[in-house]
C-alpha cells in the first residue's frame, strides 16, 4: 500500500493548434495532485479546461511534457504496463459491444483478463448482480437504457479488480435517475477500498461524491479541498436580495460590486456574508438606508456553483482550449 494512490508533480502539456506547423497551445501548465488510496477525487473544470487531458496523461495513453507520476505506486513512465494492469477508464461514452447480451460482453472482458471459462462466467454473474443487472443479463446491450449501458461499461471495467478507476464524465447524457443510480456505484466503488478519479461538470454530483476536489482552470489547480472548504473560499453563505423594481436593482448593484450572483429580470442579486444576524443587518442598512428598496432577502449556504464560477471566471476567447481526443 502507498501513500497516495495517485501522486503527479509538475504535469504540463501543450498542443499544436492547427496541425504540426500551428502554435503550441499550453493545456496543463503544472498540476500537483496527491490523491490518498480509497477516496473519490473530483477533478472540475470548464470545457477545454484540460481535464480529459490530465485523465489520458495518467491512465498512460498519453505522454506529459514534463512532470512525473505515480499511479497505484507505478510510475507512467517506466512502468506503465504496471499502471495499466492495475487502473480502469470509463470515458464519457460507454465502449461496450451492443451486438452482445450483457453477460457475454463481461464474459468476454473477464476472459482478455486471463481468467478462465468458469471463472469468467463466475466473475461476470458476480458482477452482473452487483451492478444490478442479473434480469437484463441475457437480453442484447441496444435494448438497454443509457443509465443500463453506463452500468454495464463500469461492470467491464472492475473485471479485473484495479486500484484506481478513472471516471471521465461517465454521467454525461444520463437522465436523473440513472445519474442517481451511478452515484450509488460511485459510492459503493469507495466504500470497498478501490480509488475514483472523477472528471465531471455536474457541481452537484461532486458535492455529493467527492472526498476532496480541485478546480482545473487555465491549466493550473486554481484551488483544491473539500466542497466544505471550497465553499467558505467564496464564501460561508449568500444574502439574496429581492429589490422593490428595476430602477432600485440598478441603484443597489451599483452599490456592491462585489455582489456573486445576478439575477436583472428577478431583480435579485446575491452577496457574501458571513450568515450572522449582525452582518446581515449591516449590510441591509448599508444597501438600503432608507429601507424602501429591496423587498425581501433570504441566506443560504454557498454552494460549489458559485465557487466554481468564482474561480474559473475568464473571458472564453483567451482561454486555451483542449484539443478533441479521438
């Protein structure tokens, strides 16, 4: 056992835009992560923010411009069969045969994993139970439904037991309820001790999944921790101000330029505060002295949406792009 399940230093890589006579357009300009055995780590970010990039550097296929990294105590480098046998990758798709029922496509996996018939049979009913799909075994994978496919291509992916399972956005598509249902996987793949590397722009998926978490934005960690902790980064809580009409919202956003959240058709705007009775009273007496422009106010707890935006905040056109991978 290692300390970290994941350990990367100093991780870049550019592309060239264009083609091989294009410009180089940096994508990770130097990522740390140390990522601790057992846990699910959220990496966040953007479209292009370079997140598939850093799951392909690590999964081995591949290779950084500088830095260097471990995976379940391997390096990518020289040891990337190693790291291989041991990691899965899910991607945003699901790679499973649709001509194939959905035992025979685990049937099959389990067997390019080495095992033999029996076992492979074994492993698979295993895993078909696991996953909740000993009913829908037999039938074709093209009958089954997006959260089904994702479920099953998940199963394929835990024949061989790995360490570490690389999850790029593998709720992408999938309606609420089979998000749902893989958020349970996700959960349950922690709960026996494997390792989940999660890339996904649903804020609430890695509120509700992650151990620790870090914002990817122009190719640095803009920042990392808890969503506890992130969240006080932006701040602990919101006042939400309604105001009386459209020329009083003018007058108060003119006010609090450091307002995160606006909401011109509602009338509404959104501003930092510290959730205590004394600092709501002040701000409402500094806004509104008069107390005839803003209508109500509620405070709620910050929620990831808004650190995210705080922090990957950015004029789009600037912003480097990650390059499609095939």
């Amino acid at each position: 056992m290692t300390a970290y399940a994941i350990e990367a230093t100093g991780l870049t890589k550019s592309y060239r835009a264009g083609g091989t006579s294009g410009a180089l357009v940096p994508v990770l300009r130097g990522i740390d992560l140390r990522i601790p055995p057992g846990t699910v780590f959220a990496l966040l970010g953007p479209n292009g923010a370079g997140k598939t990039t850093a799951v392909r550097i690590l999964a081995t296929l591949t290779e950084p411009d500088a830095g260097t990294a471990t995976v379940a105590g391997y390096d990518i480098r020289a040891e990337r069969g190693r790291v291989r046998r041991a990691i899965s990758l899910t991607g945003q798709f699901a790679a499973v045969d649709e001509g194939q029922t959905g035992a025979e496509n685990l049937r099959m996996m389990a067997r390019l994993a080495g095992l033999g018939r029996a076992a492979a049979r074994a492993r698979a009913d295993e895993l078909l139970d696991r996953f909740g799909l000993s009913e829908a075994a037999g039938r074709l994978v093209r009958t089954y439904s997006g959260g089904m496919r994702r479920r099953v291509d998940l199963a394929a992916g835990l024949v061989g037991e790995p360490e570490v399972i690389f999850l790029d956005e593998p709720t992408t598509g999938l309606d609420p309820r089979s998000r749902m249902e893989l958020w349970d996987v996700v959960g349950d793949l922690a709960a026996r001790g494997t390792t989940v590397f999660l890339t996904t722009q649903y804020l609430e998926e890695a509120d509700r999944l992650a151990d620790r978490i870090a914002v990817l934005h122009d190719g640095v960690i803009a920042a990392r921790g808890t969503a506890a902790e992130l969240k006080s980064r932006v701040a602990g809580h919101r006042l939400d101000l309604t105001l009386t009409t459209s020329d009083a919202y003018l007058r108060v956003t003119a006010r609090t330029p450091h307002a995160t959240h606006h909401d011109p058709p509602a009338r509404t705007l959104g501003l930092p505060t510290d959730g205590t009775a004394r600092h709501v009273r002040a701000l409402l007496d500094e806004l509104d002295p008069s107390g005839t422009e803003i209508a109500h106010f509620s405070v709620h707890t910050a929620t990831l949406d808004e650190v995210f935006l705080t922090l990957t905040a950015t004029n789009p056109a600037a912003a480097p792009k990650e390059p499609t991978h095939a």
